[in-house]
C-alpha cells in the first residue's frame, strides 16, 4: 500500500478520472491543459450527482429537513476549503465566488473604494493574468489611483531591485503565487518574503492570487503573509462556476458588500439595508451549492494524494520534460520560464522556431495532445517576451512522462510539417 512518502503514480491517478478513458481519433487522450482547467475525478462528480440526487434544496432559507441538510453540507464545504489552506477561521475568512476573477473583483471593488483615495498606488507584476490587472485598472480610471509594476529578469524572475522605491506610497500589492506563463513560483522562498515586508513597512495590504498555486503545492495562509489569497475550483479538479476568496478578518469586517440583493442583508428597509455578517455578506443571492460540496470533495482528493506529493510529481515531470524537450530541440524550442524545475511549476510555455502557436496546437490536436494556445490571458508580459502568443503544455496528477513523449513527437510531426512549407 503506497504511503503519503511514496512518490505519486500517475496512473494509478489517472484511473479515478473518467474523461482521461476518452479516445480520439483511435489516439488516447493526452490531455496536457490543466493550468486552464483541470479534469475531474469520479469522486468529485459522484459527490455532485449525489447532492442533486437526495439533498438539493436552497441553503440558509428553509427550517425544513432537506434544506438544513443542503445548509449544513454547503456551510461543511466552506470549512473544509478553509482549512485546505490553513484559514485561522475558514468558517468566516472563506467568500465563495464563481471564480478567482470575481473574487479578485470582489477586492477590487469593495475593499479598494472604500479604503483607496487619489493619488494612492497599487502595485502589480507584469505577469498577472488579465484578472489581476483589468479590475486594478479600472479602480483607478475611476479613483485616480497610480498603477506600478514589478517587472520580470530574462530567466523569468521577479526583478526586486527596485521594490522599495515602488512600494513607497502603495497601498495595495497584487501578485500571483504562480506565473501562469512563466510557471515561476514567487513564495517563500522566491521573493515573497521581501515583498510582504515592504508592504507591511510600507502599510499596504497584499492579495495574492493563488489560482496557478493552490492546486500545486501545500498552501498556508498563515504562512504566505498575505492580507487576501484567491483561487478558482476548475484548476483543483473542482467544477467550474466556484472560486475561493480567502481574506483576514479584520479585513473583511472592515469591507462593504460588494453585490446587493437577497442572503446578505441582515435587514432591508425602504430607506437602506443593514448587511449581514460574515462570510454571508459578500454571497449575495442563491450561492453556487453543488459546486461548493463538488469542491470540498477536490479538496478531500488532493488531500488524499498529499500536496507535497503533487508538488514533487510536478516537480520530476517538469524536470523531464525540459530535459526532454531540450535534448531534442536545443535552441528550435524556446521554452519561456525559469530552467530550475524547483523554481517553477508544470507550466511548460513554448515557440517552436517561427511557426505560429496556433498551428502548432492544431498539429498537436492531431496527435490527440491537448495544449492551449493563445496569450494566456497575459497581454503585458507576452510584449515583455517579445511574443504575440505561445503554446502551453501543463502538467497535474493524471499526467506521466509518457504525456511529455507524445508532446515531444507531436512537436516534432509539427516541425517537420511546417519545414516542407
């Protein structure tokens, strides 16, 4: 019987995931797309089916059996997310969301307009993804805030030699844990430390978005330092339509609703509305419950492999594939990111000499290998890279070193096709 110091067997792994039994085109699927969103595990779905099929009913609202019940399974989701991250009080720190964007909105507009004024600054990294920029953004058209950036070295790092100038007059920092381009890893030892502190000296709150992190490596609050932490179920072999906002306390409790209407008022009158505490106050509306209970079982399944065990089987499956990829390619194949494997995670972006990342995907696809290609929602950082788009293979616990084979012969039918032409 494997024990939580065994290393993780893939296939064994990948058994529990029904989509992975597909086929295409009499090719098995090698589905290498998990940083946009990964597959499902069979106890995920069956604990979704299982909630439609006995408990559903609306959650907070009714005294009668079935609706307790559906309370007191959405509320148990709740505390089971929160402590996946260690919340000191996943009861009430955890919002959830439809998704990382929204609850990075959720900030945004609600912890930033009431505690943001003109002339304030925020500072970001120039490889955000779109959802930690745009809101940012939009707060400060509209407030007259100044937007700043941390920007990247030529290895893929953050480049901190200018952080303190940056941070003096911040007061808030957004920053990913993870690139969801570079793949590099920004935590405790990477740079997170460093920036914790200056805002701290500098008296800005941090949020950090996790949603490129938390699916991948053990996560600690407590630990990272950060005021808000936000992440997303599709990325954690959770549903789509959840996301997770993790927040200290004292920081929720100072913030107002972000969106009006049932389930968050304590109290409505013609001439106002008193909120209701938290975390219900920022869950206006019939909450997304199915998906909830469908994340918490993610959660109870990662749990199950392990975190550190998914980091380290990402971790090898990295390593092989740059050392795979590099062998065969050399300098044909840009792959964009650190070359350490313990510096960054299986997010593996790539330029195959100057044929266009679509192309390559659509030979790929051939080959029954799914990869994204696109900008990643990463605009700023694919100009700071000098590329319009890559092509993206990413790696979770379903996938083997024999995937990052059919990667590597698929890139080369690619190479090979658009040679002739």
């Amino acid at each position: 019987m494997a024990t939580m110091t065994d290393p993780l067997d893939p296939i064994v792994v990948a058994k529990d995931f029904p989509l992975l039994n597909r086929r295409d085109r009499e090719r098995p699927l090698v589905y290498l797309d998990s940083a946009a969103s990964s597959q499902h595990p069979s106890a995920v779905l069956d604990a979704m089916d299982r909630y439609y099929e006995t408990t559903h009913a609306n959650v907070h609202r009714g005294v009668y059996a079935l609706a307790e019940e559906a309370t007191t399974q959405f509320e148990a989701a709740r505390t089971n997310v929160g402590r996946f991250v260690n919340a000191p009080r996943p009861a009430t720190e955890i919002i959830f969301t439809k998704n990382a964007t929204e609850a990075i909105n959720l900030v945004a507009q609600s912890w930033g307009r009431r505690f943001m004024k003109a002339g304030d600054a925020i500072l970001l990294t120039i490889m955000e993804h779109h959802a930690n920029l745009v809101p940012w953004q939009m707060l400060a058209a509209e407030k007259g805030l100044e937007l700043r950036y941390l920007d990247v070295d030529d290895s893929g790092y953050l480049d901190l030699s200018n952080l303190d100038r940056l941070m003096n007059g911040t007061k808030l920092v957004g920053i990913t844990l993870t690139s969801n381009v570079l793949g590099t890893i920004v935590d405790q030892d990477r740079g997170l430390p460093a920036i914790i502190e200056a805002a701290r000296s500098a008296g800005a709150v941090v949020l950090a978005d996790g949603s490129q992190y938390v699916p991948h490596s053990p996560t600690d609050v407590r630990a990272l330092g950060c005021d808000f932490l936000a992440f997303t179920g599709h990325k954690m072999l959770g549903p789509t339509g959840i996301g997770v906002l993790w927040g200290r306390e004292d920081r929720l409790d100072a913030m107002p609703p972000f969106l009006g209407g049932g389930e968050m008022i304590s109290d409505v009158r013609l001439d106002g509305f008193t909120p209701t505490e938290l975390p219900w106050k920022f869950e206006a509306g019939t909450p997304p419950i199915a998906e909830a209970i469908g994340l918490s079982a993610a959660v109870d399944y990662l749990r199950g492999i392990g975190m550190e065990r998914v980091r380290a089987h990402e971790r090898e499956l990295c390593a092989y594939a740059i050392r795979t990829l590099g062998a065969r390619y050399g300098g044909d194949l840009r792959i964009f990111g650190p070359t350490d494997p313990d510096a960054r995670s299986g997010v593996l972006s790539l330029a195959l000499d100057d044929v266009h990342p679509h192309d390559v995907a659509q030979v790929l696809d051939e080959a029954g290998v799914c990869v994204r290609a696109g900008h990643h929602c990463a605009k700023p950082l694919m100009r700071r890279l000098g590329v319009a788009a890559t092509a993206r293979a990413s790696v979770y616990v379903y996938n083997t070193e024999a995937d990052i084979d059919a990667l590597a012969d698929a890139l080369e039918a690619a190479a090979s096709l658009f040679a002739r032409h």
